[in-house]
C-alpha cells in the first residue's frame, strides 16, 4: 500500500482511433512512497509522425480540471498534493500535421482512470472459513444500499464453498452482452448490470496494488450466469477460468418487476482447488473480497458496495481488502485420554520419588537441540509446546493429557523445574516464533498472530507488548 498511484493495467494499451498509434505510457510510479507525484507520457510507435505538442487533461476531485501542455519530450509531471484519494482521470490531446488526436479510453469517456492510494495500512479485517466437517461455520453480513447479504464460507481438500443470502426488494436482471474495451477487445458479460455478486481470491495474499495472475474473480448474477476472471500478464488482458466451478441460485421473487416486493436470492458456490491452482493448508490466509452489485431498477446503473469497504473504482486494487483464513481445528483426541488420565496421574505422583532441581528457561530452539537436565515430563510438556504452539487450543489440560499427569501437578512442576510458569512459556515462545516471522517474511502482523497460535489480534498484540516489550511493527526490517 505505502502511497501508492497506479494506473489499471488494462488501461495501457488505450490507443486513440487514428492511423497513428500514438498512446498514453504512465502513469508509473517511481519513489511515490516518499515524494508525491507522477509522470505522464505520450509515445508514438516507431515510423509514426512526431507530435507537435500534447496537451493533457488531468479531471481530478470529482470536477477539477487541470489543464497543461507537455514539455519537448512530451512528457508532464504533475503534483498530487491537492488531489483527494479515489479515481482521478486522465486525457492526452495530440497535435500533428493540423490534427488533433484525443487519447482516453472507450470504457470511460472521462479519459483514463487513476487510482490514488495512500492509505498506510493493510485491512486486517479477518473472516473464517470452516472445514467442511463443521456443524456450523461462522455467519457474516454487511449492507449495501437497501440490501443485506449474509455469507458463509466452508473449505475441503477439493474445493472452497461459499452460500450467500441477498435481501432485496427488487430483483433485477439485464440479459448479459459484451462490451467492447480499448477499441480492441471484447470483454467479460456485463453481469455486473444485474443484481449480482463478485467475489475476489488472493490467493498468494501479497497485496498487490493491481490483481496479478494468482488473484482470481467471479461475477455470479441473480439468475445463474457466472463468470471467472483473472489477469494474464502475457496476453495484458483477462482470461476465463471457472469451467468447473458449480454455481446454483434460488430467486425468491420476480425479476424486473419493481410493482412487488421480493425478498431476494441465495447463491451457493463450490470452487475447486484446482481451479485456483492451490493446495489448501489448514489456518493459511488468501486475500478475500466480496463486491454486492443492487440494481434497483432497469435503468438505473447498479450500486456497488464491497465488504471490504474499498472504493468501487479500487476493486482491483488486492492490498485493501480483507484475509479469509482456512481453518480447522486440531483434534482434541490425540490430547486425551479420557478415564485413564486421572488413574495414572494418581500413580505416576505415588510412585514418583524423584526430584529434580530447578533449572532456567530454554530459549526458542535451545530446548530441542540442548535439552536441560528436566524430568522426562518436563521434556515431554516442553516438546508438546514447540511443536504444537501454532494450535490455538494448546491449553495447559491438553499438555497434562499428554504427559499423563494432573493439570494442577503439571503446573507446579513446570514452574519448579523451569523457574517461569507454563502458561507464560507457551505465550513466550509464540513471541520468539512471531519475532522471527516478522524479521523474515512479508506476512501481515494478523497473519503472524493466527499462525503462532492467537485466535485475537488483540491477545497477541497484547502478550507480545508484554513480553518483549516492543509493538510488533518494531521488528520489521
């Protein structure tokens, strides 16, 4: 994110309808993260007719208009300080031989969008998405003008499920066509005129600015049409994906008749793995957004609103939107043994005779590769610890399980044998793994948090202040 302005790739190759194909190149950004402008540039192709000027247009703020001749490499830089962030847009007029050419783009006649990011940090927004063995995933909701939607989201080995729920009053439908974009290609149908729904997949979560080829999106509209799309950097244009997506929409209403009150549609989605070109891991996080589309009426255009709380001209824009993480939960079953735990614990304490003296803390790796004089418990607690600290249901009776002693016994003897108390070991070594995620890698600190173990961000943010005294932003590089 950082400040960011960028130019929707797909709007590169705007060619102005002439035998010259002069084009727009920009703008580009360079250093934006610390100064606060870009360049735009007009090219002519090799053995094409020299501009004698270019003058661009630059519609900014929703109604200004900055007006300004290029200099002789037919190039401007412009200043973003008065520039609000969103949509800005942007036009070429160019003079040759007595003509003028206007460079803009077909898609919008405003001229050619830029979009201007300068929020400075990532959406940490988190949703769940269940195994499918789950009795009951977490339901979510948002609003977008008069409708509700609610969601859901179930994961396998095979596919990744979504069941949505519309409110809407008002169903409506336009039969789906093709538009034509840059003068040279034929898009995607226009579901997005129709009551509908996108859903986008990060699913390398790397926030990119615009969606790369491992970010996916699908349009499915109230009646049953779909559509798959994803970037394809070598052809600069979208491609198709979703042959074997499986979509089914129920409508609870009529369509196009704004004369009743319908109260709306359900749409379940069953993606594929494959489809995506992904293997699911059990708690991993992909970028995730929903865009609800609410056509009121046959003419009105339909009000976009995203769970994400993007602006509608950012949608593309993968860095603000939110995280879906893929969990499951760790079986409780290899944590105990129920009826037998009690008997042998009371055993193990009559016959213990041993006494161990109390010894420091290991640090991080220390413990597996220089393991102390502890007891065979210890050791054991300790192993449990490193190895399953990334569960969030690591709790001091699954330990005592394990180990075939009493929660109560367990803690006294870690704190004997250790010199600290269970608990705040376990939240000791999470700390060490996150310091080394955040020195290491890319991952969010939310991402971080749900990996070392912490199902709130708040918890973790609290426990690793705590303990190293230090906010998590203090470790990045």
């Amino acid at each position: 994110m950082r400040l960011k302005c960028f130019l929707c790739l797909f709007l590169l190759v705007c060619l102005a309808v002439t035998a010259n194909a002069y084009k727009i190149i920009a703008p580009e950004p360079f250093s934006i993260a610390a100064k606060n402008y870009i360049k735009l540039q007009v090219l002519a192709d090799k053995g094409d007719t020299a501009p004698d000027s270019v003058v661009f247009e630059v519609l900014y703020n929703s109604g200004n208009l900055l007006r300004r001749k290029s200099d002789a490499s037919l190039s401007m830089v412009i200043t973003l300080n008065d520039f609000n962030d969103g949509v800005f847009y942007v036009k070429a007029r160019v003079y040759h031989n007595g003509k003028c050419d206007i460079l803009s783009s077909k898609f919008d006649e405003a001229g050619v969008p830029v979009i201007l990011d300068r929020h400075s940090a990532y959406n940490e927004t988190t949703y769940q998405s269940a195994y499918k063995a789950a009795k009951q995933p977490q339901q979510y909701s948002y609003t977008c003008n008069n409708n509700k939607l609610k969601f859901n989201s179930r994961w396998d080995v095979d596919s990744l499920y979504f069941d949505f729920e519309v409110q809407d009053a008002n169903l409506n439908y336009v039969k789906p066509g093709y538009i034509s974009l840059f003068q040279t290609k034929k898009y995607l149908r226009t579901l997005w005129d129709s009551d509908c729904i996108e859903i986008g997949l990060d699913m390398q979560h790397d926030r990119s600015v615009w969606k790369k080829e491992d970010d996916y999106e699908l349009l499915v509209d109230v009646t049953g049409n779909y559509s798959g799309n994803r970037w394809d950097a070598g052809r600069n244009f979208f491609k198709n994906w979703g042959r074997h997506t499986r979509v089914k929409v129920k409508q609870q209403g009529t369509l196009n008749n704004n004369q009743d009150i319908d109260k709306g549609y359900t749409i379940s989605i069953a993606i594929p793995w494959a489809e995506l070109n992904y293997k699911p891991v059990a708690n991993t996080t992909i970028g995730f957004d929903i865009q609800l589309y609410d056509k009121d009426a046959q003419l009105d255009e339909a009000f976009r609103t995203s769970l994400s709380g993007t602006n509608p001209e950012s949608n593309d824009n993968t860095s603000e939107w939110t995280s879906l993480t893929l969990a499951r939960e760790s079986s409780n079953a290899k944590f105990y043994l129920l009826g037998i735990i009690p008997l042998l614990a009371l055993l193990w304490m009559i016959t213990r005779k041993r006494k161990d003296p109390a010894v420091p803390i290991p640090m991080a790796e220390e413990a597996i590769n220089h393991p102390p004089a502890y007891s065979e418990s210890i050791r054991k607690a300790i192993d449990l610890i490193h190895a399953h600290y990334h569960d969030p249901h690591l709790s001091r009776q699954q330990i005592a399980g394990q180990v075939f002693i009493s929660e109560k016994y367990l803690s006294s003897l870690f704190n004997k044998e250790t010199g600290v108390h269970l608990i705040h070991y376990i939240n000791k070594y999470r700390v060490d793994k996150a310091i080394e995620l955040l020195q290491h890698t890319r991952l969010s600190v939310s991402e971080i948090a749900f990996k070392v173990g912490y199902n709130s961000l708040q918890n973790f943010n609290k426990n690793f202040k705590a303990i190293s005294g230090k906010a998590p932003s203090n470790y990045r590089h």
